[in-house]
C-alpha cells in the first residue's frame, strides 16, 4: 500500500517561505491520513477521500482554495479513474459544490459518467450534494488586483491498495482568469488516468498537458513494457519539445512511486507506511 499527492506547484518568486512550510506540513498531514485510510479502504475510495482533503485547504488552487475566472465566477473540474475497470467519471466547470471529486466518483455508476457546467450542477443537487460557494477572500483580492497562479494549480491523489489495485484522482480550479468555457487537462485522460499497469495525475498548464497527452502516454509505455522512470523521461523529453510545464505523480503495479516536473517545483508528498517524501 503506497500512496503520493500533489498541490500544484510552489514559486518562489510569489509566495513566501511561511507559505512553502504549511504546504509542506499541509501534503504531510493529509498524506498521512490518506494512507490510514487506505488500510481498510480500496484505492478508489482513497483517492477520492485524499484529495477532498486537499479541496477542503486553501492552500491549493482546487475546491475551497480555486481561482476566479475572468467574468468573476469559480468554475471547478475534476476526475477519477479506476485502474481496474478503466472506467473514467469527472465534470467540468461545475460551481457551487464543496468536493467536485465527489460528484466525479458519483457518476462513476452513470452510463454518462463526464458532465459539465449546468448539467454537473444538476447532477450534484439531484444526488444530494450541497450548493457551496468555494469562493474565499484571497481569491478575490487576486482577481480584482488581476494576480494569477499562472495556470499551475491543481491537486492530485494516486494510491495502491492492498490488492494491487490503483486508482487516480485530480481536481482543479482552473488556471485563474481564463476565458469561460475553457477545459483544463484534470477531467480528461491526458491529466488523469490508471490501469491495471499504472496510474498518473498531473498539474501544470493544461493545455500543454493536454497538447502531450502526458499522463496517457506515461500509463500506455508503462504498459508496453517501459519502466516507470522511462516512460516518465520519454515523456517529458517530448514535453519539452513545446516547452511544456507539467508535473506527474504515479505508481505501478508493483508499487514504484515516481514524479517529475518540468520546471521546478512541483509540490507533492508521498507515504509508505514508514517513510515520507516531501518536495523541498
């Protein structure tokens, strides 16, 4: 049983060291309560479980912490993929709901299982979920002094389970003042996805994600025999090639963990049981 989470990424330039230690502390904690509650849990109700977590703390630009749009509105998106049935579920541009990842493992059960805007919303009140505004302060303050992340935001949750299973998770707010109507990589396959092989997240700028297929390609060569490392490497030398800004978590089937970022720094937390890694 592994597990390893991502909150975007950290930039020196605009944030301070007190900010870098709570995340660091933040990825610590909810890693450590994820992996508890993966002794008695399958992968995918972990991975939905951990990055709720992450939704829930406004450190990270997903749920309660996602950035404004540029006519002012929160749109959120997010996804789930289990590795053993390969079936995906996730929405886009939903508002108003407190854990997107939520209503993206609900639809799980859904011949429809990827819905957005209004019809998310729809789906999420019918199914009991609460509206919420996730709007916070500081997000605010942001958009009206037009301040953005840079499109780097986003949180993430791959984890093994004690039969080998994996599962994958990622939610977002977005990229902060984009135009509305605008998809992020979080809800498709190219910034989620698992197999029986492998299971990735991604962050960064999705339309460079999207545009390299990152964390399909990294779970397909996974699954074609390439190591881990190598199917990571491969990957974001093509990344590269469209000086592309991603990072990735993962783990496969026998329980490698692994993770990289194009430009630095990608923050992430992993944990074992015994041993943690935290970005520095």
């Amino acid at each position: 049983m592994k597990i390893i989470i991502h909150g975007g990424f950290f930039s020196e330039s605009d944030q301070s060291h007190e900010v870098k230690t709570a995340k660091q502390n933040s990825l610590k904690k909810i890693a450590r309560q994820a992996f508890e509650y993966l002794q008695s849990n399958s992968a995918l109700d972990t991975v939905a479980y951990a990055v709720s977590l992450l939704e829930d703390d406004e450190l990270y630009n997903a749920g309660i912490g996602s950035q404004i749009q540029s006519d002012g509105i929160i749109r959120m998106s997010a996804a789930i993929m289990n590795g053993e049935t390969q079936k995906l579920s996730g929405v886009i541009n939903i508002q108003n709901v407190k854990n997107p990842v939520y209503v993206a493992k609900e639809l799980m059960k859904e011949d429809d299982r990827v819905l957005g805007g209004n019809g998310a919303k729809k789906y999420a009140t019918e199914q009991g979920f609460d509206d919420f505004s996730t709007e916070i302060p500081q997000r605010r303050k942001e958009y009206e002094a037009k301040l953005s992340n840079g499109g780097k935001g986003t949180v993430g949750c791959v984890a093994i389970d004690q039969n080998g299973k994996l599962a994958v998770a990622t939610s977002t707010g977005g990229k902060g003042f984009e135009i509305p109507g605008r998809i992020s990589d979080s809800a498709t396959v190219a910034g989620n996805y698992a197999n029986s092989f492998c299971a990735v997240s991604c962050t960064g700028v999705g339309e460079d994600i999207v545009s390299n297929a990152t964390a399909a390609k990294i779970v397909t060569r996974v699954t074609d025999g390439m190591s881990l490392e190598g199917a990571f490497n491969k990957t974001f030398e093509e990344l590269k090639a469209i000086n592309g800004f991603a990072g990735a978590i993962a783990i496969d089937k026998d329980g490698n963990i692994y993770h990289k970022d194009s430009y630095p720094t990608m923050v992430f937390a992993s944990f074992d049981g015994t041993t943690f890694e935290v970005f520095q």
